[in-house]
C-alpha cells in the first residue's frame, strides 16, 4: 500500500505560528502532526510514502529523511507553485502504483486505512471518498422566508448535520492520469466530479471514528486535547 500526503500549504489560518513551521510540522503533544500520520501509515501496511511539499520543503526532508527510522520508505514531490489539492498528484504520478491513498498532512484521525483501501479495491472504483458525519451548531436564531417576504420558520440555535470528506482518498492511477494535467493547478472536489462526469465509478466509505482537520487554531487546541486524551487510539503501537 502506498500514500500521497499533501503538505505542500502554507497554512495560513495558523499564522503566527506557521510563519516558521509549515502546518503538519505543527506539534501535537510529543510528535508533530505529520509524524502521527505517518506512524498510523505504517501500522496500516502503508510500505512506502511520497510527500507533495512546497514551503518550507527542507524542514519535512531534514525531519523525515528517508522514512527509514519508521520502518518504510519516504520520496519527495516538490511543488514550485501552488497547484491546489489536486495538482501535485499529478507531479507524482509516476513514482506512485496503481491504487494510492491521497491524504492531508494535517489532519488527526483514527480510521483505519487498511479498511478504506480494501473497501476501495474490492468495490473497483475509480476513487474512493472517506466520509465523516459533522454537527455543526449555529448560535443564532434562523429565519425562513418566503418569496413575499412573509416568515415561513423561526428556528432559534439549530444543529445542521453534514456528512462531509475527511480528507482521505483513494484512487485509480490510469483514470487519475486522463484527466490531471502535470503541473496545471487543480482541487480534490474538482478531480473527483471530473472522474464521474467521465463515467467512472465514484464511492463513498465510512466507519466509527475520530477525526479533525487542523485548519484553525481552535481546531489545532481541540486536537491536542483529543491526543493527549487517548494517544493510544491514534497510535496503536503505543498500548
């Protein structure tokens, strides 16, 4: 099994804090949020990892190296410009098989990658989406109207329900390879509509986990405390 994770942003919602550390090197207790990721990789049976970095791309080499001391290798895909979500796949094309993981280098999560990757290859789908449902509460009253401005609903703090992408894909690299174009600036959303647009199979994956993107600083506080809560149900090789 191999993986792409994409670490080439600049991670500016984190500012100060990512004017000197690029956002996966961010720390999460002990080990930077990368590493985690990277040791879930290898426990999963992931034997080999490319890394799509741009900023600050010496600190990810000087850090990770060859990947040796995790037991597996590590290649790096070097973006000059940013090219989105999607685009660095296709500078990395050729070092990857024909099934891959493409996963954000900032996210926590404990889904089980074997499991989204066997899903993906025993349903045969061109790319694979993992899903995570999402609560999201508004603190404020919401009102329904109609075309004649009349009110239609009052609906004081709702809570919205969204099944929303996590983050983690899989895809196929011959139906990846006709429609990403090698240094062309191109988003995930973008890609995967493309690839049903042209007819091919598209599915969805999902299990009880955990998982949140470290996008905000608010969110980067609540995964320390969700780390530091349980570190064995991110890293497993700790128990």
């Amino acid at each position: 099994m191999q993986a792409l994770i994409l670490a080439g942003g600049k991670g500016t919602r984190l500012r100060p804090y990512t004017t000197v550390l690029p956002k996966p090197l961010m720390p999460v207790s002990n080990y930077p949020i990368l590493e985690i990721i990277i040791r879930q990789l290898k426990y999963a049976g992931v034997q080999e990892i490319v890394l799509a970095v741009g900023y600050m791309s010496h600190l990810f080499q000087a850090f990770f190296q060859d990947g040796s001391r995790y037991g597996l290798k590590i290649q790096y895909s070097f973006e000059n410009k940013a090219l989105g979500t999607a685009g660095p796949i296709g500078l990395a094309l050729d070092k990857l098989e024909d099934d891959f993981l493409v996963m954000n280098g900032d996210l926590l999560t404990t889904l089980d990658y074997r499991n989204l990757y066997s899903f993906h290859q025993e349903c045969g789908g061109a790319a694979t989406i993992g899903l995570f449902p999402r609560e999201v509460k508004i603190d404020f009253g919401v009102i329904e109207e109609d075309a004649n401005r009349e009110l239609k609903n009052y609906i004081e703090k709702p809570v919205y329900h969204f099944t929303v992408s996590m983050g983690i894909n899989v895809f196929k690299k011959r139906v990846v390879r006709e429609i990403v174009e090698p240094g062309k600036p191109l988003d995930i959303p973008d890609l995967i509509l493309r690839i049903r647009d042209a007819g091919f199979p598209v599915y969805c994956y999902s299990e009880a986990c955990r998982w949140l993107d470290i996008g905000r600083m608010d969110d980067y506080q609540q995964a320390v405390e969700m780390f530091e809560s349980k570190p064995e149900e991110f890293l497993p090789e700790m128990e």
